[in-house]
C-alpha cells in the first residue's frame, strides 16, 4: 500500500468524504484508533446512502414483502423473484442511476440499464425484456434537451448491443427536473427454480473470483455521489461514473448461465456500487464467512492503483463468485472472459 492509503485521519478528512462528525467517532470508536485512509474511504462509501439506506431503510422496512408466490423476499438477493409456474421464476429489478445520468447522460444511462441486467442474470435468470421511467426538466431548455438526447441513446444502445429490448417505459417534464433528472431502469428475466443462485458464500478454502471486465478507476466513490445533493457543480465529480462495455456483458450472460449449469457456483454477486469492498462484504455477511482479499492479484487497466481505488471502483462489467473448490472445471466460454482470483473464504 502507499502512503497515502495508510496516513491517519482526522474529522475534516471525514467530511470530505461525506461522513458526519459522529460517524468519524462511531468508527474511531469501533475500530478503538483512529482510522486511516484506505477504511475511511471504505467506510464512507459503506456508509453511504446509497448502499446502507441508512436514512431510508426505516420506511422501507414498512413496505410488504411477503406473498404466497416470492422466491425472494424484497433486499434478500440481487433481485427480486417471484414464481409464475411450479417450475419457473420471473426475476426483477429496478434501479435509479439519476446523478450518474445528470452529468453524463449517456454513460450514467448505459450503465444503469448494464448493472441491472447484471442483478438479473447474477441469480440465474435470462434477461428478457427491459423497461424505463424518465423525467427531465423543461422541454425547451437546452440543458434539458442534452439530458433527453443522451438518456435515449445510452439506454438503446446498450440493450441493442447487450441483445435485449426495450418493451416500454414513460416520460414526464416538469421544471422540478431541470437539474436533478430521475432515470430508472428496470430488468426482468427467466429462471428454472432448480437453476436460482444465491448472493452468499459458505465452504472454509473455496476460491472466489473477480470475473468479467479488469478493474479502473471510473466509478470510484460512485455510491457516495449517489447519495450527495447534486448541483449545477457535480460536472466537477464525472469520474464518479462509471463507463459501460455491453458486448463485454454479453459474454459474461453466456458464460455466466454457462458456469452455473456446470453445478460449481455456490454463490454469485454483481460488483456494482462501492465495487470489490461491497460485493464481498455483502456475499461474506450473507454466508457468515470472511474473505481474506488480495488485492495485488486483481487485475488492472491503469498503472499505480491505490489500495483504497481498487476496493471502491465501480468499473462495471465484473462479478463476484464463489465455487466449490473441488469442481473448479470451468467451462470453455467462460474462460473467454478471463478468471481472476482475488479472495479465498475463511473462518
């Protein structure tokens, strides 16, 4: 590690990252130090709205999420899942990726139409249909005509390029919008009951692989924009979105389904907000294991990363998974894509 990932901390650090006062003391005070760079930086992204709701979760957790036909209760896994057969699942999901698209309306739409395709496939399904709903600012306002231009055609050409079309979606104006637009991208697939994966681990020694695209700093601290007040200033965090690559994700769909008829899978998760740091905090909590994570076989396509870089790029087009250890025959296609370990479980 560096110098700078390893330099010790103090309040106005925090703040700059987004932490209030108090939280810089709850973590002081959990870790019984002060923290240095690299966990501020984890915990500020961890902490974060956008991958705690830690202001939301309250009224989320009044919403119903049971019913006689859920395969998946609301937050268990990647995406929801309900059955519509006794042999079949129907699995969905939704997700706003309004900051990334208000500053870069192109790639923050293609990349929110990639990570939820990701959400969907990651637990066995085939996407096969996609949905959005928009809303921008005044339609006579040049800004808001950038916004519209972009938003369209990041959204088409990741699903024509990926191989999945747009079935519908909505649009409303409204001057509330002019600077904050709202872009939701909705997936829905196909999953065999017996074919359903989980976002977990478990198996003390079983390897687990960073798979699909190599690792850069687009995206990093993405979760945390997410969760900022955006501004006619938030031009100024643009590498804070991520960049998309949907023929990468088209290969990762087939090799993916591929590996998981293989029977090796025990658990998969998309790397999607806070990247390498979420996805294993996520998978090891879920399957009550640690991981012991190394970060200097994680593959890179820029020189000199940092420690605290590589655990929160967002660079998409990459998974988590973990396998038996004793039926690592990985399938032809998937090989195409390249497999990385990263990580191995422990106690």
């Amino acid at each position: 590690m560096s110098n700078i990932d390893i330099q010790l901390t103090d309040v106005s650090i925090a703040q700059s990252l987004g932490l209030l006062p108090d939280e810089y003391e709850k973590i002081t005070k959990i870790l019984g130090r002060v923290p240095n760079f690299i966990e501020l930086s984890l915990y500020s992204v961890m902490w974060s709205e956008h991958c705690s709701y830690k202001n939301s979760i309250k009224w989320l957790k009044t919403l119903p999420k049971d019913g006689p036909h859920l395969l998946a209760k609301a937050g268990e896994e990647n995406a929801g899942l309900v059955a519509i057969d006794d042999t079949t699942g129907c699995a969905f999901k939704i997700e706003s990726h309004n900051h990334p698209s208000a500053i870069e309306p192109y790639q923050g739409a293609a990349t929110g139409v990639g990570g939820i395709n990701r959400d969907i496939f990651t637990m066995g399904a085939r996407p096969i249909a996609q949905l959005n709903s928009l809303r921008f600012g005044n339609i006579d306002n040049e800004k808001t005509q950038w916004h519209m231009k972009g938003v369209v055609k990041g959204i088409g050409d990741y699903g024509n390029a990926f191989g999945v079309p747009v079935v519908g979606g909505e649009v409303y104006f409204d001057d509330c919008y002019n600077v904050n637009i709202l872009v939701n991208a909705m997936s829905v697939g196909i999953v065999k009951k017996n074919k359903v994966v989980s976002a977990t681990s478990h198996g003390v020694g079983n390897p687990v692989y960073i798979v699909g695209s190599a690792t850069g700093k687009d995206g990093i601290h993405g979760a945390a924009f997410a969760s900022k007040n955006i501004t006619e200033d938030s031009a100024d965090d643009l590498p804070s979105v991520q960049v998309g690559d949907p023929f990468m994700e088209k290969l990762l769909l087939e090799a993916t389904l591929e590996l998981i008829d293989s029977g090796c899978v025990v658990g998969m998760q998309d790397m999607g907000a806070a990247g390498i740091i979420c996805s294993t905090s996520e998978m090891s909590a879920k399957g009550q294991h640690g991981m012991i994570i190394h970060l200097d076989k994680v593959p890179t396509r820029q020189q000199n990363m940092h420690a605290w870089e590589l655990c929160l790029s967002e660079s998409q087009e990459r998974m988590l998974v973990v396998v038996e250890k004793e039926k690592k025959k990985w399938p032809k296609l998937f090989l195409i894509n390249g497999i990385f370990i990263v990580v191995k479980l422990a106690k």
